[in-house]
C-alpha cells in the first residue's frame, strides 16, 4: 500500500518521525501502513486516494 497517495498521510518537520497518519493520530519514521500491520497483523482498510488536483477543481 502507498500511504503517500492516502489523503490521511502527511509529512512531519520532525526528522525522528517524518511520516503520520491523521486518521489514527501518530507519527512514525515507517510508512504509517507498515506500523498498522506490524501492530495489528493486517493490512491497513483506511486508505483513501487523495483527490488529483483536477477533481479538487471541480468543487
């Protein structure tokens, strides 16, 4: 899964954790997906794409 193309995931300015996730609320130095699945043993079911610039026009 690419967490970068989720409309959860977001970069930090912290260099010990560059990446978070805004739907469960943390920060991390791995992608987001992989802390979920190390955690839980599944797969991460948040993901939404983040809407392209086009369709972020249309509304």
């Amino acid at each position: 899964m690419n967490c970068m193309k989720c409309k959860h995931y977001v970069n930090t300015w912290k260099p010990s954790q560059p990446r978070a996730c805004r739907f469960f609320g943390f920060k991390s130095k791995q992608l987001p997906s992989d802390v979920v699945y190390e955690t839980t043993g599944e797969r991460c079911t948040l993901f939404e794409p983040r809407p392209t610039k086009k369709q972020a026009a249309k509304k």
